[in-house]
C-alpha cells in the first residue's frame, strides 16, 4: 500500500526534514530535479510560476532544462518570492532562461505547459490573473504538467471551481488527500510520486494496491466445499421496493465474491416476486404485515442458523419492527455485519449502550447523504472533510464506515484506508448492493479483519466495475456489468 497524508502532515514532515536533515533550498532542487525526470521533455515547453515554493520548483526545472539546451519560457505570475524561490529565480536569469510576465497569455503555441502556480496549501477559489492563467493552460492543446498538485485543487478535500486539467501530476514528497477526493478524478490525469527525501513526522492514511489482497483471495484446496466458505445471510425488500433483481444482484455478488452459501432473508409477501430471480440462493420468507416483516425471533434464527456474514438494509424501508431485527442480531450474533441502505437508518435508531456491548463486528457503507443523517454532520461538512468526518463518527460508535465517494474511505477511526477504483459507468442503480454483496461474499469465508475485508471488497468491486466499463461504456452500464467482471478482477488482483 502508497502512503498517502493530508496537507498539514506534509507541512510538518517538510518543516522537520529541512530543521533536522536537508536544506530548504537543497529540498527544492531535489523537487525541480524530480519534475525533469518525470517526463520526456520536448517542442517549445512554457513553465507558469506562482510566487511560492511550487514556483520555486518550477524555476529549477527550468534551469534545468535551459542547461539541456530545451526551447524554454518562464512565465512569471508575481514577481513576490520567497527567499528560496528568488534563490532558483536569479540562476534562471543568470543562465539565460527566457521570462515573460503572464499577461493573459495564449498558451496555443506551446507543446508542454508545466503548472507551477499553486502547490498543496491552495485554499479557497481561483481569481485574478491566477485564474486568468488556468483558464489559458486548459484551452491550450499542450500536454499539461502539474507540479505537486494541479493549482486551483484542494490539497486535502480535491474541490475546486477551476482547476488545471493535468496529463501528469507529480507529487513532491508523498502522495496527498486532495489527490483522490471529490473532483480530483476529473482533473488529474496520470498520477505519481516523487520520492525526494522528506521523512513523514505523522502517521500516513493507505491507499490500497491491485497487490495488497492475495492473502485473502488465494487459491482454494480441492479438499473443501460450500461449508467451508460461509454462508451470506441477505436481508432486505419491502412491498413498496421488492427489489427482486436488487437482491439477485445482491446474492449474485456475494456468491461471485466467494460466500460458499447465500440465504435471503424477505417478508413473506414478496416471495413469489423474488424466487424468479434467485438461481443459486437460498429464500427464507419472515412473517409480516402489508410487506414488512415482522420481528419474530425463533424465525429470524431458523433463517441465520450457522450465518457468520449478515448484509442488512437494501431495499429495506424503515419500520419499528427492523429496530428490534437489527437489535437482536447485534445482541445475539458474534458475526460480521454490513448495513447498507435503509439498514443505515433503523441503525441510527439504536441505542449507543447496544453498540458498544454488541457481539458482531459492524461496517456501514453510506454514501455522503446517508452519512449526513446518521451522524450528524452536514454534506458540505462531509465534502469538505471526509476523511475527518469518517474517522470521528467511527471512533466514537466503535462501527468501521466505508463512505462512498470517487474513492472510497475505509477507517475503523484509527486507521484509514482509501481506494481508488471505480469509473463514472458505477454511478447507477444497484451499484452500491454489488459492493454490499461482494464485501458480505468475503466476509464469510475471511472472518478475521472486517476493515481490511472491506477495503478488498471496495477494491475487487471497483476494479470489476473499470473492466466492464472498458468493454461497455460510462453511459450504458448497469450495474450487473459490474457483477460479470468481478471474477476477472479476482483472478487478476489473486496473482
């Protein structure tokens, strides 16, 4: 897994490392020298510097280039610098780098653009020539080259108004939040780090690699058979939204995902809607009224006999009675359970003195506005912050959240985990229950780490989802696309 910090993390690691171990200016070298390496430089290449240290970075890769006899022009944003910077500034001029005051500029003519304007500690919206500036880089035709992080984003959260729309990020140092929320999908093309010598004075979040997972989906022994995978215990519908294919797609993943049995748990009304859909599956109907079923406890434990993976919530609805369901499975099942959907909202209902004493180990998958009402926190909070968001709510209720977003958030408040797999074709219905299945699927045959089997399980379901839409598209897909690929992205991340 790639170490990953958020903005003031950096800050400190960088302070520390120029205090104790390199020099501020022998730092900045190292960065430009690591921007020059990153790329096969060549045409007529224009650097646009800011008065920071992201300028600072961008006048040593123009020194640089100018000493490898390259067509460069360095366009000067403010001529305030600090004292580092105006250090690599006055070598620029002394070597014969051609500068030009950023005038509002076309760029049309350049064939590389080096973005050098705002590095990590941007905050707040673009304006001024610095945007004028943007706004030119992303009409261009060039191939475009962020430094450290594209100015106009975010370092921490990845919102922005405007951005530079980069084919290349370089990140200096570590590898960043604001490189994986939010909008930063949208803007950054290819991202990668440059190692250049800063020792991290913090504990980093992970971001999940393709390699990372092989303990838990290794190859099975010819010597089993269903029992030894778990069984899946599916929970959900209601009259108003049966969800037959939700919960089909549902089954299906789990099964996909590599649960040796799936049972799904329905009011008894709706199972004649259903059955047509579940091949594989197990149906168990529970008593109920008007298409909610009803909390009958000897039923409810004929139908989670020898469980030890629940999924609970999708298609749900809400009712009294699902309060006392999910009561009694978190007092009476030491097993793994994820609630999705509705199951996120009889969740908040429940008292805190159960969680704290339940037996099963918890993860909620909500996405930002199902997070919004369970903890409280607003969706521009949560946009804002998400990881921070994430991590208090789940240190406070000792649930570990998986929260939905252009990469996913896995923390169990103590650690974090992100994952950044998926594509725009997953923003459809029934995306959200493949990912519930294929987390429920590995939490039977792999009991032991809950945080870690959902952060495999965001991964496979992300992964599945870019190889169907490769062979789909962004617009068409659906979200059993993402099912047919989930086997392919098991047998590739299993290697």
């Amino acid at each position: 897994m790639q170490k990953v910090v958020s903005v003031s993390l950096m800050r400190e690691s960088d302070r520390q490392t120029i205090e104790n171990f390199v020099d501020s200016k022998e730092l900045m070298a190292r960065a430009g020298k690591a921007l020059l390496e990153s790329y096969e430089w060549h045409g007529k290449i224009a650097i646009v510097c800011g008065s920071g240290n992201n300028g600072g970075d961008g006048f040593v890769l123009a020194g640089l280039l100018q000493e490898k006899k390259q067509d460069v022009t360095l366009y000067l944003l403010s001529e305030k610098m600090t004292e580092d910077t105006a250090y690599f500034w006055q070598r620029c001029k002394e070597i014969g780098v051609k500068i030009k005051v950023f005038q509002g500029d076309s760029f049309q003519e350049y064939d590389v653009i080096a973005d050098c304007i705002f590095g990590t500690g941007f905050r707040g919206s673009l304006d001024g020539v610095a945007r004028e500036a943007v706004l030119r880089i992303n009409e261009s035709n060039a191939y475009v080259i962020s430094a450290d992080i594209n100015s106009g984003l975010n370092g921490d959260n990845g919102l922005t108004d405007l951005a530079v729309k980069s084919d290349l990020t370089v990140s200096i140092g570590s590898l960043k939040t604001g490189h994986f929320l939010n909008m930063a999908k949208d803007v950054i093309g290819k991202l990668v780090n440059a190692e250049i010598g800063i020792e991290l004075a913090g504990k980093p979040y992970y971001l999940a690699e393709q390699k990372d997972f092989t303990e838990i989906l290794q190859r099975r022994k010819n010597y089993s058979n269903k029992g030894s995978y778990g069984r899946t215990a599916i929970i959900g519908g209601c009259l108003n939204y049966s969800g037959a294919v939700k919960l089909a797609n549902l089954s299906c993943s789990v099964l996909r995902s590599g649960s040796g049995l799936v049972s799904v748990v329905v009011a008894k009304s709706l199972a004649g809607s259903v059955i047509p859909y579940l091949l594989e599956s197990t149906l168990y109907p529970m008593e109920d009224i008007e298409g909610k079923m009803l909390f009958r406890a000897e039923e409810l434990d004929k139908a989670l006999k020898k469980v030890n993976s629940i999924v609970i919530g999708p298609g749900w609805g809400e009712c009294t009675e699902y309060v006392k369901i999910l009561r009694y499975i978190l007092m009476n099942y030491a097993v793994n359970v994820l609630i999705d959907a509705d199951g996120i909202a009889v969740l908040g209902k429940i008292e805190k003195e159960v969680l704290r004493v339940s037996k099963c180990k918890i993860l909620m998958t909500p996405h930002p506005a199902e997070f919004s009402k369970i903890s409280g926190f607003s969706i521009e909070e949560i946009l804002a912050s998400p990881i921070e968001r994430a991590k208090v709510f789940a240190e406070k209720s000792g649930i570990i959240v998986l929260l939905k977003g252009t990469t996913t958030i896995i923390t169990d408040g103590r650690e974090v985990y992100l994952v950044n797999r998926g594509c725009p074709g997953m923003a459809t219905a029934g995306s959200g229950d493949v990912l519930a299945g294929v987390i429920g699927g590995i939490n039977a045959f792999h009991e032991e780490n809950l945080l870690l089997n959902a952060v495999c399980g965001a991964y496979v379901a992300g992964f599945a989802g870019e190889l169907a839409e490769e062979e789909k598209n962004s617009i068409s897909m659906v979200a059993s696309d993402t099912i047919g690929k989930i086997a392919d992205a098991i047998t590739r991340m299993g290697k």
